[in-house]
C-alpha cells in the first residue's frame, strides 16, 4: 500500500513538473518546443511499454515506429500484386553484405535501394558478416528493414587476420611505404584483411553453406532503375557463375606480382586448370605478357558459391595466400576474382547485368535506351554514365573479346576500343592544361553524339573535325 502511495506521488510530481515546464515554454514563446518534446516523449514511452525487450532508449530511438516484430504483410501484397506471392519457387540464394556497426546507415540506405528496386517482390534472404559482434541496435534496424531473413555472423578470427607464414615486419613496411607513396588504402592493415577474406575465406562462411548463390552488396549504394527480373533465377537457368555491371582498370601500384602469380600458377602448375573457352584476352592483349589492368568491380557481383567452393579455385587462393602478395603488396579481391573468372570459366559462364542503373562511389551506369529507362523508372543522370561514358571503363573491350556486338543504343565510334589505360599527361603550362580540358570534353561530346542512333555522320566528323583544331 505504501509502495503504491509512493508511486502515484512520484508520477503526480512528474506530471506536475511537466505541466509546468510546459506553461513556462509557453510563456516563452516556445510552445512548439515544447509540443514536440512532450510528443516525442510520450512515443518513446509508448515503445518502451509494448516493446520492453527491445530497450528503446533515447540514444537508440530515433522516429516512432510501431514494428518492432517484423511484419511482411505489406511486402506480401506487393508481391501478390506482381505475381510473386508466397508460392514464388525462390532460388537457392541470398544476399552478402561485408559490413561494420559503424557503417548502419549508409547500409540502411543500400538495403532500401535493393528492397524498393527488386527485392519487395521476391523477399530473398540476406547474410551480414561483421569482424566484430554486431551491436543490438544495428540488428534490429536492419531486421526490420529487409523482406526476407536476416543472419548476422561474426568472421572467425582466422578469417580476419595474418596466416602464420606472414612477416609482420615485413608487412608492416609495406604499409608504410604504400602510405608516403598516397596509395589508396596502401596503409591499410584492416583492409588487407577484408581483400584476403572477400577472396578466400566469405564463402567458407556456415551462414553461407545451405546456399547455390550469392549477390554481394556494399553500405552507400545505389539502384536508380527497377531490376525487373529475378537475377538468381537468370543465374541459374543460363547456367551462370559470375555476373557484374561494371569493369574498369585497376590502379597499376596496387598489384605488383599478382599477374605473375597468377601466370606461374595457371601455366605452369594447373595448365588443366584453364578453361578452353577461357577470356584471358580481356584481361591481357599481348598474349599474357602483362596484366592491362581491366577487372570486374566486385562491389556488385553475381556468383556461384559451388565455383568459389571448388578444389580449383582454392587451389588458386591458396597459392596466392602463400605468395603472400595480400600483405607484402595490396592486393584486392576484384583483380583476384576477375583473373580467376578469366582463366578458369566459360565465357558463356560470365554475364553482363544492363539497365541496372547501379551507383558506387564514384562511378555510375546509366541506360542508355530511352525506352528502358522509362520502363525502368530510372532516375540515373545519363551524361554520367561510365560503362559507355568514359575512356577508364573496360566494357567496350569485354564485348570485343567475346567478338559480341555492343548494343544498338551503344557507342559505336572507335574511340571507345579500349585496349590499355588512357592517362593523359599534363603540361605545366597554363595554356596547355586549358586545350588539354578542352579536348577531354570534346573527346565527351563525341562519345555523347553516338548516343542518338539517328545522329547524322557528318555531325559527327564536324565534332572530330573541332577537335582536330584543338589539337593544331
């Protein structure tokens, strides 16, 4: 009786300092202050009264929202509405995401792009991995956001560090030196970690045994288009293993010796390794003597976990592991993977994904066909697109070496036969630099022209003709 006076004294008093701290914000002039505090409160009270497991807290509630048990019915009724209900035969597949507590909600935005561009009608599961134990907070955020099952694994530690053969020393002067050089990320020990792991180690992964595919998705991308089929289900029935949209050139200082490993290992030790319809062309044009630098960007990615899991591609890891170029060099798991897909798959295994409208910091594919981009939805600026927009991007080769032609809406001038890096050098004259721009952006303006399928040829010859003068 005594403990129950005291409770209802406690809650008058409360009421009764909330009641006049709200007059005198009133008072003030600051009623709107004080309406929103006294709201704010009161949700944050109501969560904690239904949901007193999920320990909403000040620090960890940010809008009110009434879901903290996942409720799919509203995705469902997408789904239904497209056809893609509960009875939709989903692929042995799910989503892959290497990511950091820290990193929540640039992954929170990932997460909506995928689900409001493709996943809302198939509900696929996702797998995120972290080097360290994730954080209650992140769980339930991103629970809440994804249509399927969520799992999150914490790496094993011998997943996430150096294997004894490795100098530290050694490994540590690398750092150093790749630092005063400006490499990208050459003073990375953690990131070192995440090329070796993301090479040879995610797939070994239990959350990642049950499945056929993966589809790998990185925090603070972006879709800008409807994905208007199930890429799984294309996986499959095309009899896939590796998918990308974007190829570009690796920067030269961060693969130092990995091609000549890579050459010791395929035609010296496992010749039988090579794949008889293999694409080494597109990754070397003067008959494997050098590596030109082309590799598929593996922060999106398609692939058949059964390949990766293979005695031959891990033979091939190994071997790398053992150089220990992931360490004594900077090696990332892009080249890694493109230089294995190149020797070891059929071409027909390897699929060029279009009209994603795909954004990864800095670079951006964009459709070019007007009508897809409207079928599509996309909201992509087409100037910046760089699969067909820019000297750096490796597709125009790729299609060359599979001897496919490029699509009709593509540029066809030969101005984008990419063969090697195209690094102009500047002059220390003012002058120079300003016709140097100039001709980068004419160079643009022709790539731009072939957009049109009705440009006239003589438009064209006059853009190259103005260049020319540039040039004079």
């Amino acid at each position: 009786m005594v403990r129950g006076r005291t409770r209802g004294l406690i809650l008058g008093f409360s009421a009764l300092l909330v009641i006049s701290w709200t007059g005198f914000m009133i008072r003030t002039n600051r009623h709107r202050a004080a309406v929103s505090y006294i709201q704010e409160a009161l949700e944050l009270k109501v969560l904690q009264i239904l949901y007193p497991n999920h320990h909403y807290t000040k620090e960890n509630y940010t809008e009110f929202r009434i879901i903290p048990e996942k409720n799919l019915s509203d995705f469902r009724q997408y789904g239904e509405l497209a056809g893609m209900g509960d009875d939709y035969p989903l692929e042995n597949a799910t989503f892959f995401t290497l990511v950091r507590n820290q990193e929540l909600y640039s992954l929170l935005q990932s997460i909506e792009y995928v689900e409001s561009r493709f996943n809302w009608r198939y509900h696929y599961p996702w797998v995120f991995a972290n080097d360290e134990e994730f954080d209650e907070n992140f769980k339930l955020e991103v629970s809440h956001l994804v249509s399927g099952e969520a799992t999150f694994v914490t790496i094993p530690k011998e997943m996430w560090s150096y294997p004894p053969h490795i100098d530290q020393k050694k490994a540590l002067e690398t750092r150093e030196r790749m630092e005063k050089h400006g490499i990208i990320y050459g003073g990375s020990e953690s990131y070192r970690f995440m090329c070796r792991f993301n090479s040879g180690f995610f797939y070994k992964l239990d959350a990642l045994a049950k499945y056929k595919y993966y589809w790998r998705v990185e925090p603070d991308i972006k879709f800008n288009c409807d994905l208007d089929f199930d890429y799984f289900k294309h996986m499959r029935e095309n009899k896939l293993k590796y998918g990308f949209t974007m190829t570009l050139h690796e920067l030269p200082a961060t693969v130092d010796g990995l091609f000549s490993e890579t050459k010791k290992f395929f035609r010296d030790l496992h010749p039988e390794y090579i794949n008889e319809n293999n694409q080494i062309e597109f990754i070397s044009q003067d008959n494997e003597e050098s590596f030109n630098m082309c590799h598929y960007w593996s922060n999106f990615e398609l692939g058949d976990l059964d390949w990766l899991r293979s005695k031959e591609y891990n033979d091939y890891f190994n071997h790398l592991e053992e150089s220990g170029g992931f360490f004594y060099e900077r090696w990332g798991d892009a080249p890694v993977h493109t230089l294995a897909v190149s020797y070891m798959l059929d071409q027909k295994e390897v699929f060029y994904f279009d009209n994603t409208g795909y954004y990864h910091v800095p670079n951006s594919q964009c459709p070019r066909d007007g009508e897809k981009r409207i079928e599509l939805r996309c909201t992509c600026e087409l100037s910046k697109d760089f699969n067909w927009g820019s000297f750096e991007s490796c597709l125009p080769y790729w299609y060359e070496t599979r001897d496919e032609p490029r699509p009709w809406w593509a540029p066809q001038t030969r101005v984008y036969n990419t063969h090697r890096p195209i690094h102009r050098k500047r002059s220390h004259d003012k002058r120079d630099e300003i016709v140097d721009d100039q001709v980068e952006l004419l160079d643009h303006q022709i790539e731009l022209s072939d957009i049109d399928d009705h440009e006239d040829l003589h438009e064209e010859e006059e853009v190259v003709a103005v260049r020319t003068a540039f040039l004079l």
